[in-house]
C-alpha cells in the first residue's frame, strides 16, 4: 500500500476513533495526525496476534487501522491527562 493510502486511511481511521472516543485528545487535527499512527499501530498489533494487518484500502483496513487510532488516542489522552495532575 503507497504511503498517500496510509495517510489516507489515517486520516480517516482519526476522524472515526475521535468520533467513538466523543470527540477526546487535543483537537481535530491532532486527532487526525493520531489516526494516521494508529492506523500504522493497527497494523502492528493485527499482525502480531496472527491476524491480516492492514491489507490495502479496504474495509477491513479501515476496521484495523480505526482500532489502531482508538488505542493511540486513548493512550495520547492518558498521558495528556497525567501530565496536567502534575
């Protein structure tokens, strides 16, 4: 897959985890530019447990790489969150 349809598929794995997660993490973009890591983050984690990772820009991709920037953007708001108790 081309490096414009992982950030393709990024962006918009971003915009869906920002939408399950109501809209948490540090704005829009941000949000976006997470999808983007998680999308690669999916990918990985899929592939480790014997799954298909990312296999092209299809929906199964998309469900990888959506739980990939779920899993990135909840760890991105944890950390936020600890940073500002301290």
């Amino acid at each position: 897959m081309s490096l414009i349809a992982w950030i393709v598929l990024g962006l918009i794995a971003g915009w869906i985890a920002s939408r399950i997660m109501h809209g948490s993490g540090s704005g829009f973009v941000m949000n976006l530019l997470l999808g983007i890591v998680g999308a690669f983050v999916g990918g990985i984690l899929v592939s480790v447990i014997g799954g298909r990772g990312v296999t092209g820009f299809n929906l199964w991709s998309l469900i990888v790489a959506t739980i990939g920037a779920v899993v990135v953007l909840w760890a991105f708001n944890a950390l936020a969150a600890r940073r500002q108790r301290h």
